[in-house]
C-alpha cells in the first residue's frame, strides 16, 4: 500500500465552533477552512500541522454517520486517513487482501480529495481512510 503521509486525522466532535476554539486558542493552531459536506452530512474545520491536518467533524443531521458515533462512543478521534497515489488499484489490493471495504470506489471527500474507506472490522478497529489528490492537482509543497 505504502501511504506518501498521514494526510489526516478525523475527529468527531459535537460542537465545531467551541472545538475549533479549542484547537486556535490551546493548541495556537488556526483553522483555515470550513467545509460542508453534504453527501456525508458533516460540516469540517481544517487545521494544518506540517503536512497532516487534523479534521473536525461535526454532524448536520441527527442520523448522520458522525451523529450516531458520538451516540455511540462520545467525542474522539473518528479515522485516520492516509495519503495514496493511485487510489483505485489500492482499493483493489485492499479487495484482494480480504479487506472489507465501505467503498468500492472512490468517492469525493472535503477539499476536492478522492476518498474511499476500509472498514474498521477489517482494519484492527480502525476507520482507514485512503485519499488522493485528483491528477493534476497534486500539492508540491
Ligand atoms: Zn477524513
């Protein structure tokens, strides 16, 4: 598989504005984005450190993946998502390994990213997250 970085960590969180405070006024981070994302119905904030972010998810709907995590297990770290390059064929090695996935393609995440999930039952209780940066877009920092 051999991910470039740790692109970045999900959190889920249920209040964005008091945990984006958190993280600017403890950690002296700054938020540099907030982002809806319908599909998934989340709202993100973006903090960058070096080349990870951290993302905080809050849910837009009761029903919601997030909503129903922090129902479940409270506020915490929710995924880890790793950077890839050709995220289709690490989906079919995933596949080709037994791993369980929750998206057989790659899907559109925040902040233009292709993103797809393995299951954490597959992935020793950990929500793994692969994402790409569409070609041509790819960040050379
Ligand atoms: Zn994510």
């Amino acid at each position: 598989m051999k991910p470039t970085h740790i692109e970045h960590i999900g959190i889920a969180v249920s209040n964005l504005a008091e945990s984006v405070d958190f993280y600017e006024k403890v950690l002296g981070l700054k938020c540099y984005n907030i982002e809806e994302v319908a599909d998934q119905k989340v709202r993100t904030a973006f903090f960058m450190i070096g080349q990870t972010k951290i993302e905080l998810l809050e849910s837009t709907d009761p029903q919601g993946t997030i909503a129903r995590f922090i129902e479940k297990r409270g506020e915490g770290i929710h995924h880890i998502a790793f950077a890839v390059e050709n995220i289709e064929e690490k989906l079919r090695h995933a596949a080709d390994e037994g791993v369980r996935l929750i998206d057989t393609h790659p899907r559109k995440g925040a902040e233009g990213l292709d993103i797809a999930f393995l299951h954490p039952a597959s992935a020793h209780g950990v929500l793994i997250e692969l994402c790409e940066h569409p070609a041509g877009e790819k960040q050379d920092k």
